[in-house]
C-alpha cells in the first residue's frame, strides 16, 4: 500500500474520485455529439461520450487527488467498446501520476482467481513462446488495485494477494460495505457468537495480509469499510491496525467527513475516501447545468449538418472539469476539517 500512501501525502489529499459514468451524467450535448461522430453503434457511441467525459475529469482533478477508482460495470454495460474504454481510462489516468484503483469486486478459487488476478499480474506468460514478446509483464488493465469479494473464503483471497505481491500492487476486501441490505449479512453474528460476519472478514483481511506490510505499517490487503457506518467502522478501525481502508459512502450516500474521520489512524492515515457523483456529477449542480441537461437542450435536427454541436460539447466538457476540481477541492477540505477536530 506504500504507492497509494505516498500519493495521498503527495497531494495532501486522501480521497479517490469514482469514474462512473452512465448516460444520466453525461451532458446532452456530449452525447449528441459522439452520437454524430458514430451513427452506427449505440456502444461505440456511449463509449465516446464517456471517453470524452472521463478525459475532462481527470485532468481536472490530477493534480488534486491521489486516485481514482473505475467502476468496471459502467464499461461492461458496452460491450467489447466499454471493455476497451475501461482499460484507456485507467491507461490515461496512470499517464497523469494517479493511483488506479479498479473497482471490479472479483472472488473465485482456485485457477480462476489466478486468472482474474491478471487484473494485476497482467496477460499470463507462455513459457515455450521464446520469441520477441520480451520478459516484462503485458498489462492491458493499468490498474494498481483491485477491489476482491471475500466470500468463498482464503481459496478465493490467496490469489489475488500471491499475485499483488510479485506485481507491486494491492487488492481491496469487502468488509463492511455502504449499501443498506448490507446487515442482511455483515452484521450476523457467527456461530462462535464473538463477532459479527464483518469482523469476522476483518480478522482474515489482517491476516491475509500479514506477510505484507510495507514501509508504512500496512499491508497490501486493504478493506472496503462503508462511510454510512461509523461506530463500526471506528471499531474496525482498531481491529485491523495493518489494513488500509478504502471508505465508500461518502456524499450521495449519506456519508459525511465526520464519520469518516476516526476510520483515519491516529497520524491521519490509514484510509482513503471515495466519491463518485458528487465529483463527476458536480457540474449539475452549476447555474450553468440547465443549458446542457437533457430536457433543456435541444438535439440539432440532423446532427451530421450541425457545425455547433462540437462546440457545445466542448463547453459541457470544460464546465464538468472546473465543477470537478472545486468539488474535488471542497471534499479535500471537509476531510482535512474532520480530522483535525476529531
């Protein structure tokens, strides 16, 4: 975890911006306009439009967050087209110096999870294949994490953490996760009766991360422990002192910079916040946003005779990335305020 560490001290900055794109947030006119430039696919033509969308975040926010955290699903939803534009974007964001965190929540065992931990380890090696394809790892993913499902168990974690270790990277278990119906399950206590199911997966997260602790005291196993649970989250805090923790929920969700603030050690450390709408989708809140919602503006009549639809899309796209950064700056600020009067 010492990469991801050292960029957030970098930036002074400990939060992620979720790339989560899906019509709904993408302006009018930047759809319009990669509807035009692709008339004959609908995949290729939202994989424009969140391509552009995508572009016009990261570079406003490079140089004010440490990460950011592509979730897969938006890109599967595409097809092959979305596949693609998933590993461009976090191609483009590691170009920018950021920290890439995939949010792809995988669990298997076995064979299967190795192979899923190419996520990490990148396309597997041919031995026999003594050609020009070189000795460096081929990595089409770009990711420097991966989110993991800890459900079937070590079979399913082990995998992934082998692979982490030999490629540099690190892998993120669901612990205690934002959702609500999360209870249904987390919260359940074992059969031993002395700990609920999420302390239960915390306890094996420590674990399963013991041989490998870097130069800053955590492993390479981190947690996903949801912001709208604070009390448990403060516990988890303490039960898992070598386990960085990524921390959802905060925003749209509900969650606030005061309940995430003692998921932090006691040097402010330890844990990195997520935000994805209330980033990406920040432009919609600008007095600015009516002109480009999709009630209010108007498609030209045929697009491939509309010299003005570029030059729309352009101004949505710089409007996106100044609303960004200021929400990207305002997040920074509520988390810093939070810590320094825990």
């Amino acid at each position: 975890m010492d990469k991801l560490i050292e960029a957030i001290e970098r930036t002074g900055n400990p939060s992620v911006v979720g790339l989560d794109p899906k019509p709904a947030l993408i302006p009018a006119p930047v759809l319009d306009a990669a509807r035009a430039d692709n008339p004959e696919s609908r995949s290729l033509a939202l994989a424009a439009a969140y391509r552009a969308f995508n572009k016009a975040v990261v570079d406003a926010v490079a140089d004010i967050v440490p990460a950011v955290k592509p979730q897969i699903a938006m890109y599967e939803a595409l097809g092959t087209a979305g596949v693609q534009l998933y590993c461009d974007t976090c191609a483009y964001a590691a170009s920018r110096g950021l920290y890439v965190l995939g949010d792809v929540k995988r669990g298997d065992i076995g064979s299967t999870a190795a192979q899923y931990a190419a996520h990490l380890g990148g396309v597997p090696d041919v031995p026999e294949w003594d050609d020009g394809f070189g000795s460096a790892p081929e990595d089409p993913w770009h990711e420097d994490a991966i989110t993991v499902n800890p459900y079937l168990g070590s079979d399913g974690i082990l995998p992934f953490v082998d692979v982490a270790q030999a490629a540099d990277k690190d892998v993120f278990v669901l612990v205690r996760t934002s959702n609500p119906s999360s209870s249904q399950l987390q919260t359940v206590t074992t059969a031993a009766g002395d700990a609920t199911v999420g302390e239960l997966v915390a306890q094996l997260a420590e674990e399963w991360g013991k041989g490998t602790i870097g130069s800053h005291g955590y492993s390479r196993v981190g947690a996903v422990v949801g912001a709208t649970h604070p009390e448990e989250g403060a516990a988890l805090r303490r039960l898992m002192p070598h386990t960085f923790f990524l921390v959802p929920g905060y925003g749209a969700q509900g969650g606030t910079a005061a309940d995430v603030a003692h998921m932090f050690d006691e040097h402010g450390s330890g844990a990195i916040v997520n935000s994805s709408r209330g980033i990406i989708a920040a432009w919609k809140k600008d007095p600015q946003a009516s002109r480009f919602d999709a009630d209010a503006f108007e498609s030209p009549r045929s697009m491939a005779q509309s010299e003005a639809i570029h030059d729309d899309a352009a101004e949505a796209l710089d409007l996106v990335g100044a609303a960004a950064a200021r929400a990207a700056r305002a997040m920074r600020d509520d988390i810093a305020s939070a810590l320094a009067n825990r």
